[in-house]
C-alpha cells in the first residue's frame, strides 16, 4: 500500500468516525428517553427493545472502530437490557438508576474515545460489576445478588476455587442437564464468577442439537474441600475437561489503607497534633521518587531525566475542539442548490447586458437587478434555514435533570413539554442550555413546595414545571413555568435591603422587585443544598440571555406559581434594524428595542437637576439622551421638538433618544466590534450599509448604563 493510499484510508476512516460520534449521541439520547419513560411503563416490551436496539448500534459501531472499552462496557448495559425485555429480571428503580448511572459512564467513555483521553478505569470497573450483579435479579421480595467476593468479609477455612469445565459430547444423550451440575455446585457455596464458553460451537449447518458443546468456567467459594468439589463431577469427569484450582482465601487484615480511609496526615491535625500549615510542610519537604532513586545510586540523573521526557511525551493529549456539525433536511439543499441555479442564470443575464449595454435598456437592466435582490433575499433566507434546528434539542436533557432534582429535593414533580418543534438557530440553541438548566433547577428548589405543604394548600401532591417554546413576531419565547408557591416579594424585598442592593426607602414596583432575584450571590434559600442557596445561577441566566440580545420577564403569583419569560432573537447573524441618522453619520437600532418614535411638543419637556433633560410621554417621564452628545457628533438639529425621539426598552427601563431622521427598516449582518476593532460603550457590533460605509448597531443596554454615568465617547 502506498502512503498516499493510507493516508487516504486514514482519512477515510477518520471522516466514518465522525459519523460514530454524531450517531452515538442520537443513540444515547434514545437510551436515555426510554429509561426515563419506562420507569412509568415498566412493562413496555417495544419500549425496551428501542432501548435495546440503540445500546447494541453503540456496542457494535464501537466495536468495529477499535473502541473496546466502549463497546464492552455498553456489553454489559445490553446483557441486563436483554434480560429486562425477555422478563427473566424485572424493572425497579433501583435498576433504571444503575441503568442511568452507566449511561452517564458510557457518554463519558465515548467522549474519552473521541478524544483519547484515558477514563477512569476504577469506576468504569466498580459499575460494570454492578452490571453484572445485578443480573438476573429475582422479583421484589426474593434474594438479591451477593456482592462481590472481595468487598466481602469471609470466614476462616474459606476456599476460592476456579472451576473449568467442558462436558463430553455426549451429555445431552445420556439424559443429563448441564446447569444441574452449576446448581449442585451452587448449593455448596457462593458461586461468585460464572462465564460461558463457546469456543467449540461449529458452524450452523454443521451444529447437531443433540450434542452438547458448550463450556463453563465459575469461581466459587465455599467452606468444603477439594475432595466433595470433585464428586460433584463422578458422572461425566471420565470424558470431560475438567480442571479445579484451589486458592485458600486469606483472612486475617492487611495493612493496606482502604480506599474510603482518610490520610494520616488529616487525622493529625482534625486530632490537633499538628496544625494545617506545619502538614503542608512537612508534605513539601517529601522527596521524588527520582530523587530517592538517585540518591540510593540505583540510577542515574541522566536516566531519571530521560524518563521524565518519556513521561511527558506520554501524557493525555489536549482535548480537540469538537467540530460542530448540522444535520440539514436534504428538501432544505435542494432548495437552496436551484436558488444557486438561478442565482448562476440571472448573473449571466447582467454579465451579457453589461457588454452591451446602452441607455435604452435601462428598464431590462433596472429588472434584471430586482431579480438578483429576490434570488439574494431568498438565499440568505434559506441558508438561515439551515441553520435553526428544532429547540427540542435544547429541551431533550430536562426530562432527566427533572427526575433526579426530584429525588434529592424529595419532592414529586412532572415536566410537561411543548412547542418542541419551534425552530432556533443553533448557536443561539447551544447558548441557552444553561440559562434554562438554572431556572428549572430554581422552580424545583424554590418554586414547587413538598408534597405535605401542597396538600395542605389543597393542591395536587405533585408539581408541574412547564417548558414552552413558540414564535411571537421576529423573536422566540420560551417560558419555564411552574405551579408552585410563587415569589414572595417580602422576602425578597428584605434581602434585597440587607444586601444594601436598594434603600428602605425606595419605591419600587413588582416588577423591580422580581429584577432583584437576577443580582449575583441574590438567594433566599434558608439553607444551602447542592442544587441551590448560594445565590449562582440566576444572575447568569440573565447574563447569558441579554448576551445573546434577548431580554428576561417574571410574572408570579402568590400561591399559585411563577413563570419565567426568555424572549431571544431567530439567529444572532442577522438583526431586524431601523436605520437612524445622526449629522453625516448612521446608525442601526435593533428593532426589537423600539416601542415607538415620536416628534415631541415643546411642553413635553422638562430638565431637571441630577435627572437631565426628561420627556413626558403619556403621563411617565423618560430621560432624553441626545446621540450626538453620545458619541460627540456634529447635528443637524439640535432642538428636539424638530427631531425625532426614539422610544427604547430594555429590561423594563425606557429611555428616549433623538435622532435627526429615521432612514428606514433593514435587515444587518452583525460584524464584531471587539475582534474587528475594540469594545465601544453603546455599540452591539457594526456592519455594512449599502453604500459600502460602515453603520454602528446600537447597544440600548449601553446607552442606558451611558445616560445613567455620563461616560460619553467618540465612535
């Protein structure tokens, strides 16, 4: 083989890898459903074997790449898989837990397999021998597995023997039932390993059914001796391969530190025989192994610092950065592969005008650009398509986060999706994970109270939490809901005061109130749990989600529950804008911050000292930021009663700015400000006008933290 044609089989493989990975991770999501499901439906047959079905596609895709610690691990999840669809063991919960568990475990060797880095082989082994505990685990009510034989205290005199055993051909014929022998062999102890050869079963077309030619090998331990071991085999030992290992087990304690015991070092000084700072220095003064070997002249500086090169040379290489892939809907490409096609026919179409153009076919040439701006519209249209992808992605993790909240709050609670089918694009989708995962996590915690206290509130003992998403205008809503207790403003109030966040005497509406909950260390928790109480989280749903130019809204009632509102924009490449002038300069304005313009009256305005300039819109007072002040431009009008006024939101805050003239709607591409050029205070990112000059897009978040500190710069 040439290098060219391994290199091109290396590629090829490395491209079908890929294609592992992405499968695997719609396998694990199907495993994962299905046992959360199946807890409601234990005896679900088609269910089990959906689940079935995606842990053997995972063994066997791993098998086929090399991926051994995957795929035997998930051998095992599919042995207990198995056993559960063919009723040999029953569903419990303690069973979906350790199903959960691994699960978990396989996600993370399947990470460590796409990016060579080593697992850890402890608690890999520590489950799968759970796994195969539990195997074949009877009814409720009947014995259960024994634990393994070195996590076990046994008596004096115990023997540990290894038993092989291939029974003769003939065994069937003579009326005999192999798994007799493993019962008899049972009864004398605790069969603790029992592994099935069948290394001489031939090929079907010569298999006779009458003839026995399967294998065993078992560990059993036992109080009896070698000799009643052997008569166990009186029968069949003339003719069968039969080999048994006695290995005395050793009962008396080692000296060797379990893994559950503390360091010596801690005992010391939790005992007050040393203090934190003398342990630490008397662990800094311990010696190297390299330099001990040095020392004793065993080897040799030379040899200890080539090892060390080896050493690091050996190390786990650093994670790769994942590529991100999308799945697309070929109808989608299709689409867009005929727009390029008649992209391609209008181009041609201008390049031939263009040769021979003269003026009396300015009308041909007028249409023919009308038509190249369709094609462009609708391919930019369709190209954003491609990119949003069903926000049920985004939702597919609650249900297990959910049931095991859960189980540590004690507490009963049902998740109720919808709206899963709502398209997002897939940044914003991979951006808003977090910001939800926190707020499910604070209305199981904070919002759903336990089942006593619901009952006594004459509700249903278990919760709700409701995710939604749908489309209102240009943006996404998504509400995180739940029917419990709602925000109690006292409380917050208090500790809003205590925090020294707002004065006693200020006057505050609802609204203001609930805002406090998203300041960082906020949290009314009496106590501190690991799912919440040290005020981390909702701070960053706040941060996360205004990054992404959307904007967070709560609406609470006492008694009967919360619901939080995630309003985001379709896709972050692209904004609605009104494009504004101000002198000889333009400027975008999201659109989504407009609640209206307006040209003001003279007795509209008002300037007051420490406020500035106001104006009264219907009864409330706005502040008047003038942008040429903003950004120290030149105006063409500075009176405001001949400007126009642009009416601003954010986070329930409005501000007023004037403008000379609204230019019109249009949609922008956003460019970095901060990788283009450097943060500017005010400006979201810029872009591209239509006359090849750059626009600032304005951030309104920034204007208002502007007007409020007066921190005013050139752009």
């Amino acid at each position: 083989m040439t290098d060219d044609e391994a290199h091109h089989m290396s590629t090829d493989l490395s491209h079908f890898k890929d294609a592992f990975f992405e499968e695997s991770q719609e396998h694990l999501t199907t495993i994962e459903e299905g046992l959360l499901q199946l807890e409601q439906r234990p005896g679900d047959i088609d269910l089990l074997n959906r689940i079935f079905r995606g842990a053997h596609s995972i063994k066997g895709n791993s098998g086929m790449f090399g991926f051994t610690a995957v795929s035997q691990f998930t051998h095992k999840m599919e042995s207990v898989l198995d056993q559960l669809r063919s009723s040999q063991m029953v569903v419990t919960v303690a069973i979906t837990d350790l199903l959960l568990q691994s699960l978990d475990c396989l996600k993370t060797l399947i990470d460590c397999a796409r990016t060579g880095a080593a697992p850890d082989e402890a608690h890999v082994a520590a489950l799968g021998g759970r796994l195969e505990a539990c195997q074949g685990t009877p009814a409720p009510g009947q014995a259960t597995a024994v634990p393994a034989a070195d996590e076990r205290s046994l008596p004096p005199g115990t023997h540990r023997f290894t038993i092989t055993w291939a029974p003769p051909r003939y065994l069937f014929q003579r009326g005999l039932d192999p798994a007799q022998f493993l019962k008899e062999l049972a009864s004398l102890g605790t069969v603790t390993h029992l592994a099935l050869d069948a290394g001489r079963l031939p090929v079907l077309m010569e298999l006779d059914p009458e003839q026995c030619y399967l294998g065993w090998t078992l560990e059993l331990e036992t109080g009896k001796d070698l000799k009643v071991i052997d008569a166990v085999f009186d029968f069949v030992r003339e003719d069968s391969t039969l080999t048994i290992v006695d290995n005395p087990v050793e009962t008396h304690p080692t000296a060797a530190v379990s893994d559950g015991a503390k360091p010596l070092g801690e005992i010391l000084v939790e005992t007050g025989v040393v203090s934190q700072t003398q342990l630490n220095q008397a662990l800094s003064q311990q010696k190297k192994v390299g330099e001990i070997l040095v020392e004793q002249k065993v080897a040799t500086p030379e040899q200890i610092s080539e090892a060390l090169k080896k050493q690091s040379e050996c190390t786990v290489p650093a994670k790769k950065a994942e590529t991100p892939s999308i799945r697309v809907d070929t109808v989608k490409i299709d689409r867009l592969i005929n727009l390029v096609g008649e992209l391609v026919i209008t181009q041609s179409m201008l390049s031939d005008l263009g040769s021979r153009f003269e003026m009396s076919q300015l009308p041909v040439l007028l249409e023919r650009v009308a038509q190249l701006e369709r094609n462009t519209r609708e391919i930019q249209e369709r190209v954003m398509g491609i990119r949003m992808v069903p926000i049920g992605n985004a939702f597919s993790r609650f249900p297990r986060l959910v049931r095991d909240l859960s189980g540590k709050a004690g507490k009963k609670i049902q998740l109720i999706l919808s709206g899963e089918e709502t398209e997002l694009d897939k940044t914003v989708i991979e951006s808003i994970g977090d910001p939800l995962t926190h707020l499910v996590r604070n209305s199981a915690d904070h919002g759903l109270e336990p089942p006593d206290e619901r009952l006594a509130a004459g509700k249903p003992e278990q919760g709700i939490i409701r995710l939604n998403a749908f489309h209102e205008g240009g943006s996404i809503c998504i509400t995180v809901e739940d029917d419990g207790r709602g925000l109690n403003r006292d409380k917050i109030l208090a500790k809003g005061i205590k925090q020294g966040l707002i004065a006693e005497s200020d006057k505050l509406s609802d609204e203001q109130i609930w805002m406090l909950i998203f300041k960082p260390g906020f949290s009314t928790a009496e106590k501190v749990t690991d799912v919440s109480g040290r005020g981390v989280g909702m701070d960053v749903v706040k941060r996360n989600i205004e990054g992404l130019g959307g904007t967070v809204s709560i609406k609470t009632v006492t008694g009967k529950g919360t619901t939080f509102t995630l309003k985001l924009p379709l896709t972050l490449a692209i904004i609605e804008g009104m494009t504004v002038r101000v002198g000889q300069d333009t400027y975008i304005v999201p659109l989504l911050s407009i609640l209206e313009s307006i040209q003001p009256k003279r007795e509209m305005l008002k300037s007051i000292v420490g406020k500035g300039e106001l104006v009264n819109v219907r009864g409330t007072y706005l502040p008047l930021m003038r942008l040429y002040d903003v950004f120290r431009l030149e105006p063409e009008l500075s009176d405001p009663t001949k400007a126009i006024l642009l009416i601003l939101e954010t986070e329930g805050e409005r501000v007023a700015v004037m403008v000379d003239e609204i230019l019109g709607q249009q949609q922008v591409v956003i460019k970095s400000m901060e990788q283009n050029f450097r943060k500017i205070e005010g400006v979201a990112g810029a872009t591209i006008l239509g006359d090849g000059t750059v626009g600032f897009i304005l951030d309104v978040r920034g204007l208002l933290n502007i007007s409020r500190n007066g921190t005013a710069q050139a752009a």
